[in-house]
C-alpha cells in the first residue's frame, strides 16, 4: 500500500437548514486502500461522498483530492474518479454500446477506445452478446455490471462504490470482489459503501464508521475488534451507533404476523 495521500478532509461539516449533517470530520485516506465507508441510515456516508464529488455544495471545511482542494471547482480531478451509486438514473432507452462509449467520451476517451474497452469487459463480465441491447431489456444484474464498468472505463485513480453487489449472482460477486483486490494492489484507493457487514468485513482493509455526522470508529477489523471487545463488524456497529433493539422489534414483528 502506498503512502500517498490522496483524499485529505479537514474540519468537513455540512448543514441542510437547521439540521447539521456533518460536524467536523477529519479524515486522511492513502493510495490503496479499501476503505469500508459504513453507518446508519442518515449518517452522512452520502453526503460526504457527494460533496467529493462536487454533487453537493455549501459545506465548511477543506475538501483535497489527489491534492487539490475541490473548491477551486476544477473540474479536472472529476476525470480521475468512478463511481457507482446506490440508486443510478441509467438512460435505459440506449444500448449498452452507446451508453458506454457516451461516457467514456464524457471522461476524456475517443469513441474507439471507449467502444473496444466496453465490449472487452462486457465480455469478461459476460453480458457480451448483450453489447448493442437496449439496456432497459436487462435483468437488475446486467444493468449492474454495466453501471460497474462505466466507473471504471476510463481507469480511475479512486473510485467510490455504493452496494456495488446489488442484484449480482454469486459468481459475479466473486468475480468484482477479485476486481476490487486487484485494483487496490494497483495503487487504486476504493470506498466501499454497503449495509451488508459481511462483505464490509471480509473487503476492507480500513473501515470508517460514521453516525451522526461524526467519526465513531476508524481502523482495521481487527483493531476496531480489539478496541471494542466484539465480534463481528455487525456487532461493533450495532454497539458504536447505539442499536440493541434489534431482537426485541423481531419478536414483537413476527408477533403482530402471527396474529389471527
């Protein structure tokens, strides 16, 4: 893992109206890593990630990617970062072909580059006979990879991924996971951005857990295990962000099911 930094956030916090969504993170991520970005719903993981990406603005603080601060509204290092969110507006009335080659000229590629590179990962990924389908004929799973391989087109230095697994089978979700393995030993820094602990657990090399707009936890598994007396990650998650009503609203749901 390199030690080059290249996501620097200082004193980052961000407010909608009244409400104060984050309240002063510090954060310092190198070249490599695998970052597991966690915390509960409303934790502010999507607002920082959009801030990053110069989706969301009005924030206080210092933003720095690969060195230069954001504010500047370069829109050059947008060029070095992919992306898969959670919930993506896929323009499904075009092909795969044409959506792909659109936004891998969108990143600074030529068509003919763009269109060799996606049909040689559509293949690897094996959706190839699918090239010049309309993308709204695919299945969730297709459509994933597809939003997969247009993060990744056109070789970004850091790539943030929101449940990148959503919809994948089992083998494909092997397949990614070996990807994103490989891209780290690269040098390529990776937030990893899921509620399904597990996966966090076993991908991460650094997992940061937010809640409430603030820093709870900031390590390896393994550390936060040893810091914490836990575990699992579901474990530790549950202790830091103050959730233990799990088992008790199971059993009053299953409850109300079973009345007759």
């Amino acid at each position: 893992m390199g030690n080059d930094v290249t996501v620097e956030i200082k004193n980052l916090s961000m407010s909608y109206g009244e409400k104060r969504v984050l309240k002063g993170i510090n954060l310092e991520i190198h070249q490599g890593e695998i970052i597991g970005y966690i915390g509960p719903n409303g934790a502010g993981k999507s607002t920082t990630i959009k801030i990053i990406l110069g989706i969301v603005h009005g924030y206080q603080g210092e933003v720095k990617i690969l060195g230069q601060d954001i504010s500047k509204d370069s829109k050059e290092y947008k060029r070095r970062i992919g992306y898969v969110p959670e919930i993506a507006d896929i323009y499904d009335s075009l092909t795969a072909r044409e959506y792909l080659t659109f936004i891998g000229e969108l990143y600074g590629l030529t068509f003919e580059k763009a269109d060799v590179k996606a049909e040689k990962l559509m293949e690897l990924l094996g959706i190839k006979d699918s090239y010049n389908s309309r993308i709204s004929s695919f299945s969730k799973g297709m459509k994933q990879k597809v939003l997969i391989i247009s993060s990744l087109l056109h070789n970004p230095d850091i790539l943030f991924l929101d449940e990148p697994l959503s919809g994948l089978d089992a083998n494909s979700v092997m397949v990614v996971k070996e990807i994103l393995f490989h891209l780290s030993k690269q040098g390529k820094t990776i937030f990893y951005s899921s509620h399904i602990m597990d996966v966090v657990e076993k991908i991460s090399n650094r997992i940061i857990l937010l809640n409430n707009g603030e820093v709870v936890a900031d390590g390896s598994f393994n550390e936060l295990k040893e810091n914490i007396k836990e575990g699992t990650l579901e474990q530790i998650f549950n202790q830091l962000t103050g959730f233990n009503q799990y088992e008790t609203i199971a059993e009053e749901f299953v409850s109300v099911v079973e009345e007759v």
